[in-house]
C-alpha cells in the first residue's frame, strides 16, 4: 500500500543540486529535454545565499539569457521562511482535519497551514494533468453534485463529480454557488433576500456545472485513439468495441437541468442525435448498492462526509473562501486517486492502476510533489483546476480580488 508519510527518495544536498531547467519561459533552455541535453551544461553557479530556514542555498545563471535561479527557485516551500512537513499536513487533511487542528498541530498560524495546502493544490493540479494525458476514458462516466455550503448556509453550493464508473477515478470536480431554496421562515426569506442585494448565485449554475464537465468529459476522451481497437484502459472493465470508444456514455440522476445541459445546446444536442454522447438516467431514490449504476459517485460523496472537516454535516467547521474550498478538495482528490486503496481487501490496487495509468510513474511524481515547485508554463493544468489555481472563484460577499502571489503565475 502507499503511505502518504513515507518517502523513498534521499534529501538532495545543496551541493548536488542541477537546476533543471531555467526560469525564462522565452529561453530555449526553459524545456527540460533541452536543457538536459545541453553541453556543456546551460548553468553555470554564480555564488550563494544564507537564510535561516535553509541555510546556505547556491545559486546558478544561465549561460543562454542570463536569468538567475537558486535551488530555492525549485522547491516547493520557494519564498518560505518556516518549513513544515507538507506529507503530514496531507494525512491531516483527509482525517478529517480543520486548518485550525493542522496548525495547533504544527505551532502554526492558520495563514501559515492555507499557504501551504495552496502550494501542495497546485502542486496537484499539475500532476492530475499529467493523469489525465496518460488515461483513456474506456468506461462510462458518471456524473453528480455534491452539496454543501461555504460562507453561509444562504449560500449553498454543488461541487459536480466526474467519476469513472469502473476505476472509481475522479476525472474533474467543478464548483458552482446555486441559490438557497427549500422551505424558509419568513425571516429566512427577508435575510435572504437583504443577502441577495450584494451578491446573487447565477440561476443556471448547475447547467453550466454540468456543461462544464461534459467538455472535460470529452477532451479526456480524445485520447482513446491510443488504446488499441477491442481493448480497455480500465482493468476489470469489457473491452470496447471501435464503436463503444466512439460513444461517451454519461450516467446521472433524473436533474432536469443536466437534460437541459445536453439538449439546450446545438453542439451537444447533435452529438446526442447521432449517439456520440449517450445519456443514461437513474432514479435517485433507488438503492444506493454496488448494483446502483450511480454507485461509484455516491461512494465518493460518503467519503468526503467522513473524511473532509467542512463537509461533516452538523459540524462547526465550514468553507470561508471558495478557492481554498477547493484547494482542499483538489487535495482529497489527489489522496482518493492515488493513495486510498481501490477495495479494503485488495490494498496494493488505486484507482489510477484501474484506469491504466502506470503506477511506477506516479510514484516518482508522487515524490517530486512535496519537493519541486510546480510552474504554470511547463504544465498547465485542466480548465476547472486552472481556476483554483489562479484563485479565480468567486466567494459570497468576498473581495472582488484575491492576493496571489507572482510566483505563482511563473
């Protein structure tokens, strides 16, 4: 079984450190490969720095631009002044664990644990992109919402679910505010509506949410042409004829808004007519058993009840930001994906091993995750996860700009 707490790899000495590549993304030497194969090296040392967090840091220039790195530059904890164990703030995360329990845990100050999950997200992010060019879509999809609310309880919001139905793979999860309906006391409904002058949830949030992931839904799939007519990239799953891999067949509840989604536009709505995309609909009343057609995404939703603070029912614990909201969930995404066991008896099979992807090479990314900072213009990660990234979500009744840090658009 991965364990989130062990690592295989030796910490790198200052002395031995090679910067990979340079930070200029108009070099020629700011793709790997090329700077790999540069000789003599594209880098040569240019002194060092002492800080007292990491003592003393090298520092490098390149030959070709001129630009300047350090090791620092590299690293995941770049711009830090204290470090803290990122493998345990992960296993904190996914038991259920508020930022407040993480930083009594650590001697830390909230700010100091959000940061940190911020780093650690977009640090998954780009690896799930990375996931997703080496997976082929083989299998249906299912699709559902998970509810919940950040801010307020006036302010509800649907997390939808992109979940392969045989790997257990969560594809993408796309975050949408939809409005607070349901019964209300005349109280209720006066706040709403005083709450409502300063910030509105768009009425078709849940069609646009699914629409969303259709799109997501469909790039991934144009990877199939890899797989080799009459086999399957998901393991335990009937191999596919050419014309099941040309069909994308989505399962979802009986919502009306995801058959307005599908027919209320004129690129789906052919893609439906010629049975591109098929839509298959199940009751949610019906049982939710490992026969439910649904089951995989209720699975996943009665885990994120149990294993994610904020979305414990009856708790105190909620979502304040809808970015750091998601940060988190892009987190248990990662945990979910790559760490937690297919099925309890069967602990050494992960989702990712069902959907085909190599798990030799997710160890090693696995690795450099907690070490090597991620950059936007080597690997640019998935619409939904790029919005995260750059803390482009709107939050209710928030600052209508977020602070991101420069370092984090390089």
């Amino acid at each position: 079984m991965r364990s989130i707490t062990r690592s295989i790899t030796v910490a790198e000495a200052p002395h031995t450190f090679v910067p990979p590549f340079c930070l200029n993304p108009n070099c020629r030497y700011h793709s790997e490969p090329a700077a790999g194969r540069s000789a003599p090296p594209w880098f040569y040392r240019h002194g060092r720095y002492h800080t007292a967090a990491f003592s003393f840091v090298p520092r490098f220039r390149c030959r070709h631009c001129g630009r300047g790195c350090s090791r620092q530059s590299f690293r995941l904890d770049y711009y830090a002044k204290r470090i803290l164990d990122y493998r345990e703030l992960l296993r904190q995360l996914v038991s259920c664990g508020s930022t407040r329990d993480m930083a009594r845990a650590t001697a830390s100050t909230t700010s100091t644990v959000a940061n940190r999950i911020e780093r650690l997200a977009r640090g998954a992010a780009a690896l799930h992109a990375g996931v997703l060019q080496r997976v082929g879509v083989a299998e249906p999809l299912v699709i559902d919402g998970f509810q919940n609310f950040a801010v307020s309880k006036y302010y509800p919001n649907n997390i939808n679910l992109l979940v392969g139905q045989h790997s257990g793979l969560l594809y993408d999860c796309d975050y949408r505010t939809i409005r607070r309906s349901g019964r209300m006391s005349e109280r209720q409904k006066r706040r709403r509506e005083q709450l409502e002058e300063h910030f509105r949830a768009p009425s078709n949030a849940l069609v646009e949410g699914f629409r969303t992931l259709v799109d997501s839904a469909m790039r991934v799939r144009s990877h199939l042409h890899h797989c080799p007519e009459g086999e399957s990239s998901v393991r335990g799953a009937p191999a596919d004829t050419s014309e099941a891999i040309k069909a994308l067949l989505l399962l979802t509840d009986e919502k009306n808004e995801y058959k307005r989604a599908l027919f209320g536009d004129t690129h789906y709505r052919l893609l439906t007519a010629s049975r591109m995309i098929r839509h298959e609909r199940t009751l949610s009343t019906e049982a939710r058993t490992a026969e439910n057609p649904l089951f995989v995404v209720n699975y996943f939703d009665r885990q994120l009840r149990k294993d994610l603070k904020e979305c414990v029912r009856h708790t105190v614990c909620f979502g304040r930001n809808v970015s750091n909201v998601m940060q988190r969930m892009l987190l248990y995404r990662l945990y979910h994906n790559h760490y937690k066991a297919y099925r309890h008896r069967r602990p050494h099979e992960r989702h990712e091993i069902r959907a085909g992807v190599d798990g030799a090479w997710i160890d090693v990314e696995l690795e450099r995750l907690y070490e090597r900072r991620p950059f936007l213009s080597r690997t640019p990660p998935i619409e939904t996860d790029r919005l995260v990234w750059l803390r482009q979500l709107v939050t209710p009744l928030g600052r209508d700009r977020e602070y991101l840090p420069k370092f984090a658009l390089a």
